[in-house]
C-alpha cells in the first residue's frame, strides 16, 4: 500500500468543478441543463486577445519565459494599474503565474509555518481554507456576514489578531457572496493594522473591475503603508473572459519576490509564452469588451436579486461585486446541501451550497449570474416551480436548525 504523506488527507476541493462535470454528465445524457454553478464569464476572448496569441505562435514564441514573466507584459500590468488605481508600482514586483490560484497557493506557502496563524474569509473561495489546512499553519476564519452586505468588518479582522498571525487573506468584492466592502472599513482597517506591522495581508482582486451602484473598487494597494508587506492578487480569468487562458499575477512586497521567484521555478518554470503576448493585449487593447460584459452583469445582478427575493422562502441580498448571488434559503426548509443537489438532478439547475466555501455560508446557495438573461429568468422560475412542489428530502430541517 502507499505511503501517503498524512498532511494530504487535510487538502480540501473545490465543489464548483464537481458540480461542473456532473452537469456536463447530465447533459450529456439529454437533460436541458442550466449551469449557475461555474464562475466564469459567458463570453469569448475578444478576438484582438485571440489573435494576439496566434501572432505570437506565428512569430516564434515557443520556448520558455523568465519565470516572472516577460518584461513587456509586467509593463503592461504596471501600466494598468497605474490607469486603473493611480498607484505606481515597479515592473520588478510583479509576477505572472498560471492562474491566480498560484498566487494564493505561494503566499499561504510562504507565510505558514508550525505556529502561525492565517486568517481567512468564511465564506469564502474555497480554496483559501484548503490550503491553510494543508500547510503547517492554523486556519482561523472570518465570518462575512449577510447583515453587513457581506462586506469584511474591520473590527472582525483586528479581533482575530494574535502574536502568531502571520497572514490574513481578504477578497473584496467577493466570491461567492457578491459583496463590497465599504471603503470607511477598509480605511478602519489600514488603521488598526498599524498595531501589528508584522502580519502580511493578500488581497485577492481579481473581481476588482466588477462593481455596481457607484461603488468604487478601493484597493489595499492605494495605501502606501501597506506595500511592504501587500500581496495583491489580480488576473485576466474574469476581467477578459480568459478562465481557460490560466493566467494571473501577484504584486509583491519587494522583500518577497525573489522568494516567489524560485517557487515559480520550482514548481512551473514560466507561464506558457503566447499567453503572456495575449495578456498585453487585453491590456493594451481597448476596454470597451470590459465595460460590455460588467454592464451585463451589472444587469443580471439586479436582475436575480429581484427575482429570488420575489419566491417565497428566498432572501437575497443585492450583490454589490463580482457576477455571484449568494441567497439565503433557511426560509424553505431545505438544508443548502441536500437543495442545491436536488435542484440540479431534479430542476436541471446547476448551483452550488454555501458551506462549499465555508461553515458560515450554511443556509445560503451560491448562483453565478454568468449566463444569459433568459436562462436566468428560466432558472429562477424552475426554482421556484420546485421549491413550491417539493418538500425537504429527510433530515434537510434538522441540519438546517443545527447550522
């Protein structure tokens, strides 16, 4: 028999891939299928980002890149960010990896140790929590409530605190929730981290664009006192609609980055060479296919949040960010689990429970509004068609009560 490390059996998943394949099975199998479970847009690579990659293969790029990535390319995102953030930051502290998970991967690698604590978003993506558990560190949650717009408080991050935290990852605006952050939050919190200059933070922005009602998006990196000690999280999977792409990067406190170098090269060498041509372009390029897919989600956010608060047993609070809902069902009856599985094998609606990013998202399903109108419109109608005809599989209202 294999001897498997034991730390393996600590590793989490990530639910929405599961949820995936078995509704591409369905499917498969003739069901008329609507998938509100994955997160990703439903729109092409705009054909300049297309073609930018075919040059570059046409051009000869085919062999390995700096692991950092290719200079023009960290120009370009210097850029962007410069454009976007008005904050100026060096070429040299920028990365590019395959996909932003890698980002969130290495900084929880570098910051945990026997001892440390990582303090985390619950609920929250999921693959925060996994891989805090995986490492050496303690993972200590913190609960994003629906009564603060599932917006972080501050004052929940600075109570979690203590001499062994090493890191505190937040996410705003969020996944699966939806939610923003108010600004006076993070201004309160920028604050309060003066008393503890030692605890790094990654900031995961990769929805940083997404933003309704007003909102601006306020990055952690605006704060010049945080620099050295920010991880900021960002990419091209939902901005560009380049999930398949798998490319993101990080920016990083200048005492880190040659750390995160050698992990690159430890663990993947380089991102693959046409895909970093491809980034500069989305970058470069005009930004009207930005505006046309935040405008349409901006559309079906308000949209869902109408339209589930309308059923009966649903509450859903409007989702300020991102392209997710994140509805409350404890009206129901329904345990999130038992409902979200129900609704696909029966309903042919693809969603995914809340407690698949975390404890705290009992009671709650996550719904991506990453579809067209009418297929939302048609899934929020067999949602309620079920919910008035079936009742709780067994056991759904004690679990309920318990969570």
């Amino acid at each position: 028999m294999l001897k498997l490390a034991s730390n393996l059996a600590r590793l989490g998943d990530e639910n929405a891939f599961t949820v995936l394949a078995r509704a591409a099975e369905l499917a498969a199998q003739g069901r008329d299928i609507i998938n509100l479970g994955i997160g990703q847009p439903d729109f092409q690579t705009p054909p300049h980002i297309v073609e930018a990659a075919a040059k570059a293969l046409r051009d000869g790029h085919h062999g390995y890149t700096p692991a950092v990535g290719i200079p023009a390319l960290r120009e370009a995102v210097a850029a962007d960010i410069q454009r976007r953030l008005g904050v100026d930051v060096h070429p040299d502290r920028i990365v590019v990896v395959p996909g932003g998970k890698v980002t969130m991967f290495f900084a929880i690698l570098m910051f945990a140790e026997e001892g440390a604590e990582i303090v985390f978003p619950d609920p929250g993506f999921p693959i925060y929590q996994s891989m805090i558990e995986y490492s050496p560190a303690k993972a200590v949650p913190l609960p994003i409530r629906e009564e603060n717009g599932f917006g972080f408080s501050a004052d929940d991050v600075l109570e979690r605190i203590t001499p062994r935290t090493s890191l505190i990852v937040l996410n705003s605006p969020a996944n699966p929730t939806g939610g923003v952050t108010p600004a006076h939050e993070i201004e309160r919190l920028v604050e309060g981290l003066r008393d503890w200059p030692d605890v790094a933070i990654l900031s995961d922005e990769i929805y940083g664009q997404m933003t309704y009602d007003g909102l601006a998006h306020q990055s952690l990196l605006a704060f010049e006192e945080l620099r050295e000690r920010l991880i900021l999280l960002d990419g091209w999977s939902k901005t560009y609609a380049m999930t398949g792409w798998r490319m993101g990067y990080g920016v990083w406190p200048e005492a880190a980055v040659d750390h995160m170098r050698r992990l690159a090269v430890n663990c993947h060498s380089c991102v693959n060479a046409a895909t970093q041509y491809a980034g500069i372009a989305a970058l470069e390029g005009p930004q009207d296919c930005v505006r046309e897919m935040v405008a349409a989600f901006d559309e079906r956010r308000a949209f869902v949040a109408e339209r589930l608060n309308a059923v009966d047993g649903l509450r859903c609070a409007v989702p300020k960010g991102a392209f997710y809902a994140f509805p409350n069902i404890t009206g129901t009856g329904w345990n999130e689990r038992d409902l979200a599985t129900q609704l696909l094998e029966q309903a042919g609606i693809a969603t995914i429970a809340g407690t698949d990013f975390g404890a705290e998202g009992a009671g709650f399903i996550r719904l991506s509004c990453a579809n067209s109108l009418d297929n939302i419109a048609c899934a929020i109608d067999r949602i309620e068609a079920f919910l008035a005809e079936a009742a709780p599989v067994a056991g759904g209202e004690a679990a309920r009560q318990t969570a």
